[in-house]
C-alpha cells in the first residue's frame, strides 16, 4: 500500500504533540513549542485566506452583475476602508476602536435582536410543525426558565427564581455534561481518524 | 476540415478518423456508407462514398429528384411507402405460396437465418409504424429489402421450392438460450421463432419455445403466413445420452408443443447429429459440442446473396485465420468480415488454453480461434468474466455505474418525501413580535419608570468574585481575557465594567488580551470607558493592551508558556513599563485571569491550555446567561478551575449592588450599565413569554382544530 | 490529579484507537446496522430531489477552524460534503459549501473538486463552490443567510461549528426547502431543534459518516464510540454508588 507524504506528515506530527502532553523531556517540549508557534502563524495566514475568498466572491458578483451585487460593491468598499483604517492607524488607535464601536457591534448587536425573533417565533410553531413529547418538554422547559429570569413588576417570586435555578444548574447541566461527554468521544474519534491516516480531509 | 466529435468522450478527432484518439471508440460505425454518429455536420452529398445498393435505395425513397438522402447522426427513418413496399412484396408473395412456418425463412431472411416478419395483412406491427417515426442507429446499417419481386435471389428461390416440395416445414429451432417454460408467460411470439442459428452451434436440435397457449400471442397479419402444424417431432436416438432430468422433460415438452408443425430434413438431421455426445455438466441443456448447420457456403456463395448483401465499400477486413485441419473457408461479405470480432489488447499471451484451440468450424465465424462455446455457467453470484472486446468503458461510465450501485445498495429509505415547502409572503407573524418586543422594551425608557425589583440575593459565585478581586496584589498585573463577538458585548460588558471598575478601585495593574479578531478593539472600548472613572491608569505603565492571539488553543497553549514571546517575541513597545514587561515573560507571574466569554468553548480553551500549565493563577469567569449551564460545571467541580463567576445581566446588576443596595426601596444605590437595562431587560421578558403562551396556545388550537376537520373528512 | 486525568485521557485514546482499528480491518461482508435516523434519510431524498429538479444543496460549515475546540465538527461536515459532492457533481446545479473560516473553505474547495475529478466532470468545477461568507460567527452567518435565495437552494444542511447564528441559516433555508442540522455546541443544537425540520442532537453528528458510508473507519469509529460510551456510564454509575456508599 502505497502510503502518501502527507499522511506520514500528518501522522507524525499528531503523535509528536501527544507524546509532548504525556512524556517528560525537553525534546518534546521545545518540538511541541515549535510546532505551536508555527500553527499560530498558519492560523492568522488562515484567516487571510478566508479575507482573500470572501473579496473574490464578491469581485464575481460584482463583474457578473448578479442579483444583490449592489451589496457587494458596499461590502468591498467598506473592507479596503477598514482595513486601511487599521493598518494606518493600528487596532488599538480610536479611528479603530470607533468603527468596532460604532458600525460593527451595533450591526451585530441587531442581528442578535433579529436571531431572538426568530427563535421565538419557531419556538411558538414547533407545537405546529411536530408533535411529540420531547417539543412539549422543550417548549415548558423554556417557558418555566424565561419566567424564571424575568423580574417580575411589584412582586417577587422567589419560587419562580428558585425553579429557574434548579433546571439551570441540575437537569440542564447534566443533560449539558452528557453532551460533552459524547462529544468528546466523538472529537476524540475524528481526531484518531485523521491521525492513524483513514481520514485525509488535506488530500486526496 | 470539419472534426469529428466522439460520441463517447464528446473530444473533437479528424473527419477521416475511424477511431477515436482518447477513447478508442469507433467513429465510423462499421456497415457500408454509414455515416460517423458524432459528425459535426452531416457530409455533403457527394462527399462520401456510397454503396451501390444503398444509393439504390435512397434513390427510390428519396423525396429529392435523383438525390442521394444524405445520411447524418440522425438518419431519415425509411418512408412509409418504402415500408409498405416491401412489406407488400412479401404479402403478395406469401400469398401466392404455401402458409410459410411461423418464424421460418421468409422472403428477407438474413445471412444468420433469422426470419423478417412478413408483410401484415392486419395491423401495422409497431416497429414498422415506430420505424417510420424514428429509426434506430443501426438503421444505416440495415440493409434494404430487395426491390422487387424480380430481384428474389436464388437462394430464397431455391428455399421456397424446397418448402413446396417439404410441404409445411417445421418449427424453427430453439434458441441458443435455455429452453424457457412452456407456460405462456414471457415468451415471444411464435412470429418470432426463425430458425436461426446460434452464432457459435448453429441451429440447436431442441425446438424452440412457443407458449403453451398455442398462437395466442401471434400478430393476425402474420397468421396468414404462419405454417400449418408441422408434422410430430420424431424422438432422438437412443444412443443419444440422456439430458439432465429437468430439461429433458423440457424437451419434451417443447417437442411435443411442436408437434404440430412440419420440421425440415436438414433440421431433424441436424438435431440427430446434436444428439451424439452432448455435455451436460453445469449445462443448461444447450450441448457443447458444435452442431453442423447446413452449409453456409451454399448461402455464401458468389451469385446467391443479392447484390446488396455482396457489395459494400468498408474497408477489407483482416484476412481469416486458417485452421491447420484445412477446413474451407466461407466467403464472408466484406461488411461481415468487418464484424468479426478481433483479438484486443487483453487477449491472453502465451500458450493457449482450450478455449484458444477451440477453433469454430460453422456458421459466420469459421475458422476464428478462441470463439467462446455457447455455455452458460449457473453459478450464483459470479460475475461474467471480462472479454476482450472492442467495447470501450469509459471511465466516466464506470464511475457513474459505480455511483449508481453505490446507491442501490444503500438501505432502503424510510423517509416519506415531503413537499418542497412554499416561500412565506409576507412575515407577519416576525414582524408582530418584533413590534410586541420594541415596545416592551421601550415602555420603560418612555414612561420613565421603574417597577422591576433588583435581585435581593447575591449567589455565592458572585461574591467570591467580589472578594477574590478585593485581594489582588497591585504589584502583579490581572490579565483581561475578551473572549466575545461584539454581538454579545451587550449582556457582558455590563458585568464586565462592574468588575473592571472594581479592580481600577483596587489599583491591581491590567494586561489585555484577546483570541478574537475584534476583542482586541472591544478591549480597548471597555478601558476607555472604565478609566473614565479612573485617569490614573495610563496605557504602558499599568494597562497593557497585548492584542489578537492567534489560533485559538494553539496559541493559548504557546501563551500559557511565554506571554509575550506569544505576542510580540521581539522589543516592547516604547514608553512601557520595563517592571510590567518583565512579567509579561511568564504565565504564573499573573495575579489573576478574569475571563469574559459568550461561548463555553471559549472558557474551556483557556482552563485547558493556560489554567493547567499555571494552576495556582486563580481564574475568574464572566459569562453570559446562555453558557452558564456548560460553564457552572467548572466553578462547581469537586477540583474547581474556576473560582468565581458573574453570570448575565442579573449577575451584573448584583455585582453593581454589592454593597451599595438600599434595602427599603430595593433599588441599587450605585447605578451602572447593568442598572439602566434591568427594566427593558424585565419588559422584554416578560413579552416573550407572554408570546410563547399565547403563540403556542394558538399552535395548539390550531393543529387540534386541523386534526378535527381531516378525522371529519375522512 | 492532572496527571490522573492525563493518563485516563490517554488510556480512553489507546482504547478508542484499539476499537477503530479492529473494526476497520474486520472482514465483514455487509455494512454494520445502526439505528434508524431520519436526518440521514432525509439528506438523501433532498439530494435526489436536488439533482433532479437541477436545484442546489447547501452545506454550512459553519465559522470554526480547524485549530479550535469545534475542529472536529468541521472535518466531520467536509466529509459529509465529500459524499454530498459526490452524488451531487452530476446536477445542473452542484452543491456549495460555506465557511466562516479559509482553511476550511480551501479544504471545501479541495473536496469538491476532488469529488468532481472522480465523476469526470472536472471541466465543470468551480473554485467559488466553497466559498467564505464572512469572518467569524454572526459575519459567516449574515452572508450565508442569503445563500438560499441567491443561489436558488431547495435543501439546506448545516453541519460544522455553528452556535446560535445557526438559526438564522435554518430559518433562511426553510423559506426555500428543508434543512437538516447538526453542530456540537449546545446553544447551536438548541437553535437548530427549534428550526431545522431534521435536527441532529448531541453527538450524532458523528455519525454521519457512518450513515452516509464514506468509508468503513467511520462505521469502525462510531462502534467505538458507543462501547466507549457505555463504558463510561458504567464507570459514573459505578463511582456514584460507590461514593454514596462512602467507599470512596
């Protein structure tokens, strides 16, 4: 069986960063840090790359002339403007902090405010769309935990916050920690598929 | 010069190519004067060579005046009065002889012996009248029948007198396939049995299949022409070894259901000679051992084929191999020479198995080695063997067949296809909840009133926040961990004041940090809006702002070991405090981490990467309501890794009260960010839960009354 | 105790690797059986459906890299995406991948041609299939809201690092045909069983693999899984019983 570089590349790489976490010695450490240092460089080349992609959608968007590209000529305007803003001035420089401040949290602030709406309206039609009981527990459990962390106008209910509570912290948590138990199972998994070389999602 | 383009790959070739350059697959389809299927263009008229028999053929059904047709990729289907032309040749000429045997030599037999229908006296049969719509590929490449009644060759002259003389033949010979059941059910009619010959043995000795309904399926118009019942198949010799038990009784059976029809002498003589030394091992009924036809060269001979089976101007095919036992060689045509299959490049090298020796003595293809026998190996499950064969897979097709079985043997799906769902036209039911919540949330700013009680009780977490801050040293800087989307700054920067403005208040250094893009200028938003309060905390001598940490864990994991070798790795940046810088070179130098997160993962990251490499660095969680459940987990652990927590809005609020309640009017004395959204937060609330009681009792009423009225319906 | 933890760590990870690799290299015949799971049924009438009626899938990734926490969750979307390619490489209209990050995007591009090249059908391939729609969370989930409309989607599936911005996708999507969703967060899994018409819960986003039968590690992986899983209710069952005993 032919086995490809990467695979070796990638194999051993993962088991030097295991043996790094369990082994003592200095060897691995300064391998593993190495190793560290170069992943943080590949991430942020990383998030280039998405900039890079996102700028070529739009760039075809625009030359196509396609529905919405109106949006689009804004979008690449208003990238090479920030960008210019932070490499001229740096991040931590008010012109910076005001275009975080000012245009990006408000935006992001609304689409938090619109995801509400849209939560709440598909929690009122999941009784609509599907009927089983884990819906109903679903759509108590949220109605009984809102009411809960409403304050309530004149009055106090110290029962209302205590039954809040109590969802929050004993069955909502333990069904959280199953989850994460599976799920780390999981990722534990992906992660020894990719390492003992079944899974190649760097080539093919 | 116009290019060819590959019916299989579709890449352009020369005109004048017979293969194709990437695939290998014939452009010219082998018969004469047929058109490339992937030409460009159809040719011209005068372009190619044309067989004589083919321009006489265009020329009687061609509309245009002495025109060739032209023939392209999609030839002209044969005209109806070309159809029935021939199809009244052969009526008139059946009617003037005896009924001829269902399925026996008729007027247009071919080359193999196997039967035309003949002309129908009734209906159309369906492939004259679909012929006439559209003809198949092959069209080009089937030859027209003869012109007329003059034209009759010798052969079929000669086959006629010997039926007269014979009287009514027998039935045709069965098919080289196993002998069906005789039961009726997916037999083909009796029109259809010609006594052809296999193409390996000939015409098999066992009759062929007719349903045991007798003519039930026989087309009216080709009754006319049916024989009348042939004469009692007369039993094989005894010498004959006998057939496996399950075909013979086939046999038999087939045998008797031909009883009725006349069998020619040359048929039964070659069912006697069938009948010496048949294999019947694994066989299904069909003997192994070559069975003589009649003599081929008889047909084959020079003068007895029409001039439009003899002529043809393919190209003359390889030269016939001649066995070392001198047998004599048929004179093919060149048009079937040219279908003679050829060795490929998979034939097998070395010396020759048995199947090589095996060298074929009748039919079209005497004289060739390696002619497979006709046998049919019943074995379950295995695939037919791969021949060499001018047949081109494409690796395109052998993908898509893989596709498809890849498909096929998925389970069985058991989801019921549901109707693509319908676009919403107006979303009104989005647009009153919005309404409903902005206005909640405005009631309070509008009126100026302020009926929300404050949170009495301060949890525990909360307090032990409070009291680790109260603690710091203010020779060690904390480090600030903004860990959020500014979508979510909302509900944390409201705690994360209160708890950055009770630790200018104490006087502890601050370093900041983020591993968001965007937390690096949250950060800076939320000190210039702290030290406000707070003027004696300058940048660079006791707030450092480090910036965007890279990759996530990677880099918190590289952090954990150097702060600043992380960060910068070179120089400070002027006016720095060298004291602060120092400790910036190593993790455990921090007095504390105060996280702030809206994401549990976030907080994990950094209890995994950087709290265990430092565990004695207390670290402090402020999160938002909606990741308390998975981040409680570590503050309540019987080995906690977080030592306090302020969670959401109410635990802002509580932190900002801390001792600053007013215990008549339960208001906070000291207000804060969290103090002035407590009452929209309250309103707003409350307005979603009014709407999920009241939308999901409509969504119950409704799906009850839908119910109702289908249970009514039905 | 770290290094208690450590070393339970790393025995859980010898065993899981014992289990995929003995399952792997099994000589079976026929496809182990699972339970039944509506979802994948689902994603493979909506993909029949797509190529069909020459509309388009889309894949949402989500917005995690693969250096964090959620990395798993994007490799499990792309090789979801390597089976959805696949079947759908022959449709007038191919599926499109989005991400909020560019690695994962590049890896998107990578996956689909590659899926392209094995269908013969390379000269149709277009790099922008794996596309980014925006940095991070809300920015990656405002740009592929509009995904459906503009690129006349009829089957959504959201299967990667998504959080609560997922519901937004889901909602978009259903406006156009269904959705099938399925992340590792716990506040993403919650918007989606509120708006996708197939949520997928907990863990059973590793299981798509084995589902979709991209290859048999993954049938190996998820059998590993739920021994490993079962071992580790007994062993909190165990220690609870054995600690409100006092023996501990």
């Amino acid at each position: 069986m032919r086995i490809k570089a990467s695979v070796i590349v990638a194999i051993l790489t993962g088991a030097i960063m295991l043996l790094g976490y369990f082994l003592p010695g200095a060897f691995f450490a300064s391998v593993r840090d190495v190793m560290l240092r170069s992943g943080m460089i590949i991430g942020t080349v990383a998030l280039l790359l998405g900039v890079g992609n996102l700028l070529q959608v739009h760039l075809r968007k625009i030359r196509e002339q396609r529905p919405g590209h109106l949006y689009s000529i804004f979008m690449v305007i208003s990238l090479f403007s920030v960008f210019a803003v932070v490499v001229l001035f740096g991040p931590a420089h008010p012109y910076s902090v005001w275009v975080v401040s000012e245009i990006q949290r408000p935006l992001e602030i609304g689409l938090m405010g619109l995801l509400a709406v849209v939560l709440l309206l598909a929690g009122v039609r999941l009784l609509f769309r599907r009927q089983a009981l884990g819906t109903l527990v679903f759509f108590l459990t949220a109605f009984l935990v809102l009411l809960g962390t409403a304050p309530l106008p004149f009055i106090s209910l110290p029962f209302l916050e205590g039954l809040r509570n109590w969802i929050v912290q004993v069955p909502t948590v333990a069904g959280a920690r199953g989850i994460i138990l599976g799920v780390a199972l999981g990722a534990t998994a992906t992660g020894l598929r990719v390492l003992l070389g079944f899974d190649q999602p760097y080539e093919r | 010069m116009a290019d060819v383009r590959c019916p299989m790959c579709g890449k352009p070739n020369a005109e004048e190519a017979e293969t194709c350059l990437y695939c290998q697959a014939r452009l010219k389809p082998v018969g004469p004067g047929a058109e490339p299927l992937g030409a460009a263009e159809p040719s011209a008229a005068g372009g190619e060579t044309v067989p004589d028999w083919l321009s006489r053929l265009r020329d009687q059904g061609s509309p245009t005046p002495g025109g060739t047709r032209e023939l392209s990729g999609e030839a002209e289907a044969p005209s109806d009065q070309e159809a029935s032309d021939w199809l009244s040749r052969i009526r008139t000429r059946a009617d003037d002889e005896s009924p001829a045997p269902s399925g026996s030599t008729s007027p247009a037999e071919d080359v193999f012996g196997r039967g035309k229908p003949a002309e129908p006296s009734g209906p159309v049969p369906a492939f004259a009248s679909s012929a006439e719509e559209k003809p198949p590929a092959s069209a080009a490449t089937t030859p027209a029948e003869p012109a007329s009644e003059e034209d009759e060759p010798e052969w079929l002259k000669r086959l006629r007198a010997r039926r007269a003389v014979e009287g009514t033949p027998g039935a045709a010979p069965g098919p080289s396939f196993p002998a069906p059941q005789a039961t009726g059910e997916g037999l083909p009619p009796d029109w259809m049995h010609a006594p052809h010959e296999d193409l390996a043995t000939g015409p098999t000795a066992a009759p062929g299949p007719q349903p045991a309904g007798g003519e039930g399926i026989v087309p009216s118009w080709l009754s006319d022409v049916q024989p009348p019942a042939p004469a009692p198949v007369e039993p094989a010799p005894p010498s004959a070894p006998a057939a496996p038990a399950a075909f013979a009784s086939e046999d038999d059976e087939l045998r008797g259901a031909y009883s009725e029809k006349e069998i020619p002498d040359w048929l039964v003589s070659a069912r006697e000679e069938a009948a010496a030394p048949v294999d019947v091992a694994g066989l299904a009924g069909v003997p192994a051992a070559p069975i003589e036809t009649p003599p081929l060269e008889e047909l084959l001979a020079p003068g007895v084929l029409p001039e439009w089976l003899t002529a043809g101007s393919s190209p003359t095919p390889p030269p016939i191999e001649v066995p070392g036992e001198g047998l004599e060689q048929a004179v093919l045509p060149p048009w079937l020479r040219a279908m003679r299959p050829v060795e490929g490049p998979l034939a097998p090298k070395g010396e020759p198995g048995e199947a090589e020796e095996r060298v074929e003595s009748a039919g079209p293809l005497a004289g060739l080695r390696g002619v497979l026998p006709p046998k049919f190996e019943a074995e379950v499950g295995r695939h037919p063997p791969v021949l060499p064969s001018l047949l081109d897979i494409q690796p395109a097709h052998a993908a898509h067949a893989e596709l498809l079985q890849r498909i096929v043997s998925t389970p069985e799906s058991r989801a019921v296809p549901r109707a693509r769902r319908r676009p919403q036209a107006r979303p009104w039911g989005g647009l009153a909840v919005l309404v409903i919540l902005v206005a909640a949330m405005m009631v309070p700013g509008a009126t100026g009133t302020s009926v929300f009680a404050r949170p009495s009780v301060i949890a525990v977490e909360t307090l032990q926040t409070a009291n680790l801050i109260n603690s710091l040293p203010r020779d060690r800087p904390l480090l600030l961990a903004v860990d959020y989307d500014a979508a979510a700054s909302a509900e944390l920067e409201a705690a994360a004041l209160a708890v950055l403005d009770h630790v200018m208040t104490v006087g502890a250094p601050i370093a900041s940090v983020s591993t968001r893009p965007v937390g690096a200028a949250l950060a800076e938003r939320l000190m210039t809006r702290t030290r406000a309060a707070h003027p004696q905390y300058q940048s660079g001598i006791n707030y450092l702002p480090l910036g965007y940490l890279p990759a996530g864990p990677i880099g918190l994991r590289a952090f954990a070991a150097n702060p600043w070798q992380a960060i910068f790795g070179q120089s400070a940046p002027e006016g720095w405090d060298a004291g602060m810088v120092a400790a910036l070179h190593a993790s455990s130098n921090f007095s504390a981490i105060l996280v702030v997160v809206s994401d549990p993962a976030a907080l994990q990251s950094w209890i995994e990467q950087v709290h265990t490499a430092v565990p004695s660095v207390p670290l402090v969680a402020i999160v938002s309501a909606a990741a308390e459940p998975l981040t409680r987990p570590y503050y309540e652990s019987a080995f906690p890794s977080v030592q306090g927590m302020v969670v959401g809005l109410a635990g802002a609020e509580a932190y900002e009260c801390l001792n600053a309640l007013d215990p008549a009017s339960g208001r906070c004395g000291r207000l804060g960010v969290a103090d002035s959204m407590w009452d929209s937060f309250g309103m707003a609330v409350l307005a979603a839960v009014l709407i999920l009681l009241v939308g999901g009792l409509a969504s119950v009423i409704r799906r009850g009354l839908i119910s109702m009225r289908r249970t009514s319906h039905e | 105790m770290d290094a208690l933890i450590g070393w339970v760590a790393l025995a859980v990870a010898v065993l899981m690797a014992a289990l995929i690799l003995a399952f792997s290299l099994a000589r079976r015949a026929t496809w182990p059986t699972f339970r039944h799971m509506p979802p994948f049924d689902a994603l493979a009438v909506d993909l029949g459906r797509s190529v069909e009626a020459g509309t388009r899938l889309h894949v949402a990734l989500g917005s995690g890299s693969l250096t964090s926490n959620d990395s798993a969750a994007s490799l499990i979307g792309l090789s979801t995406l390597s089976h959805i390619a696949t079947a759908g490489s022959v449709s007038d209209k191919p599926p499109l991948a989005t991400s909020g990050d560019g690695a994962v995007a590049l890896l998107a591009q990578d996956v689909l041609r590659v899926a392209f090249r094995q269908q013969r059908a390379e000269d149709r391939y277009d790099p922008l299939l794996g596309r980014v729609t925006g940095v991070g969370a809300q920015g990656y989930a405002a740009g592929a809201m509009h995904t459906a409309p503009d690129e006349d989607v009829t089957a959504t599936i959201v299967l990667g690092a998504v959080g609560p911005e997922a519901a937004l996708i889901a909602e978009s999507g259903a406006r156009r045909g269904t959705v099938i969703g399925g992340t590792l967060d716990v506040q993403g899994q919650t918007a989606l069983y509120v708006t996708a018409d197939h949520p997928l819960i907990g863990e059973e986003l590793f299981a798509s693999g084995a589902y979709l039968h991209v290859n048999r590690a993954h049938a190996a992986s998820l059998q590993a899984q739920d021994i490993l899983r079962w071992l580790v209710i007994a062993a909190i069952v165990g220690l609870a019983v054995v600690r409100s005993l006092g023996l501990l």
